[in-house]
C-alpha cells in the first residue's frame, strides 16, 4: 500500500481513510489483518499522528475496522447474517419445539442462546400505549426483556409488552413461560395472532443497546416495532426488536392483492 497523490479538497486524514479503505476493498489489507500502527501511518504520509488516529476513526465509523485494547487495529471478519422471514409466526414451525430465533439460528448452523435480562410491570412508553390501547400514567404493562445471542455474539435485544390485566397471575411474569412460549399462553388467554405489523427503522444504537450488543464504533440497529393482532383484530402484544445491522437482515415475502 503506497499513499495516494495529493487532492487539495481531501483531508489529510481522509486521504489516509481512502487509501486504507481502498485497500480493505481490493483485498490487500484482509479480514482479521491488523492495520498498521498510528506512527507508521503518520510517518508514511508524512502527517501527524492525530491525523492517522482521525483516519482511523473514520473507518471504525463505517464499520470496516476495529480496536483491540492492547492489540491495535484490525480489518473486521465478514459476519454470517441471521435473516428473519415474515413466516417467523406460523404455527407450524411451532411443531419443531423451537421459538422463531432457535429456529433461524439452527437452520444456519449456529447455536442461540437466549438470556431474560429482566421482566417487570412499569409505565409503557407512548409508542407501546398508542398500539395497546393503555394509559401512560400507571404501570398498565408486563415488560419481558430478552438477549439473544447466536454462538455467544449478542445479535438482538426484545422488549415485549402486554396487557398487566392480562398477563398478572400468569407464567407470563415467570422466566419460563412453558410449552409454544408466550403466544401458546396468549392464545390461552384467547388471542389467536392472525395478522401481524412490522414497523421498520434503521437508527444508530443508544449507549446502552451498543453495550448490551458490543457493537463497534459506527455500526447501527435495525428497529423493528411488532404488533401481533388476534382473530379480531385486537393488537394484545407488541415488541421491540433491536437487531445488530452487521448480523441481520429481514427477509418479507407478501401476496399482492
């Protein structure tokens, strides 16, 4: 890797990110390679080494790079990719003994683990009580947050909402929720989910979702706001599902009608 010729409208810390990032692309700098230090670069390009650690940071923000304390730099590995279908909820899939997420993770030869960091009653945010139909002045929800991770990376956090009025008095406030999870003790509870809403957003991580994810400098979240809806029509649950960017896609296919 040699420096690039001069530009007088590129930084010299961006023209150091250029050449960096051409490299990582063209295969000359490898996954899992380390970068070279901030002195050589700065040494190399004849620029300071503040302007090499810029560079640097530059392209940990887009995701092409990260830092080991005490190690240096290194080109990220290329990430297997979990992708959720919009069949994730059908019943059948529910006879293999497996929730959506160990499914997903199985079929792709990864083992899921999944951890309940916490399930407690509490006011909803607002956009939880608009889809619930509950009031935001009183702790009108069951709120079950979980951490899934595939071969121990964390790729996802849910935070799942319910009706208090409904799930109180049931295995629903317990870790364990027994046999079909908790849509097998909602349809109990009589709501047979029937059709489902999706509301997708991209967005860069809060401090505690890129703690919870360990996510790298740069890389953001897939949101996506789940709204199950029963045989007639009533939404009963809603879920926050947080997916790392680098580690999931959402795969729709839908009849055109």
């Amino acid at each position: 890797m040699t420096p690039s010729g001069p530009s007088s409208n590129v930084t010299p810390s961006r023209r150091i990110a250029e050449d960096l990032r051409a490299a990582i692309k063209a295969g000359h700098l490898a996954p899992g390679e380390k970068l070279p230090s901030e002195r050589t670069l700065a040494e190399r390009y004849g620029a300071a080494r503040n302007t090499a650690r810029e560079a640097i940071r530059l392209l940990a923000e887009e995701g092409l790079v990260t830092a080991r304390h005490g190690s240096g730099v290194f080109v990220r590995e290329s990430q297997r990719l979990l992708r959720f279908g919009s069949d994730r909820y059908a019943r059948a899939h529910r006879e293999t003994g497996l929730t959506p997420f160990r499914l997903e993770a199985k079929r792709q030869g990864m083992e899921a683990r999944i951890e309940v960091a916490a399930i407690t009653r509490e006011r909803p945010p607002q956009d939880i009580a608009e889809r619930l139909a509950v009031p935001t002045d009183e702790a009108s929800v069951l709120h079950r947050e979980n951490h899934y991770f595939a071969d121990d990376e964390p790729v996802q956090v849910v935070s799942t909402y319910l009706r208090w009025d409904e799930a109180q008095d049931t295995p629903l406030t317990q870790p364990r929720t027994g046999k079909d999870g908790i849509y097998g003790r909602l349809e109990e509870l009589g709501h047979i989910m029937t059709r489902v809403r999706d509301e997708i957003t991209a967005r860069m991580p809060t401090p505690a979702e890129a703690a919870v994810l360990d996510l790298p400098s740069g890389v953001p979240v897939i949101e996506v706001l789940h709204t199950s809806l029963d045989q007639d029509g009533e939404p009963f649950e809603v879920s926050r599902y947080v997916h790392r960017a680098d580690r999931t896609g959402l795969l729709y296919e839908l009849p055109v009608e």
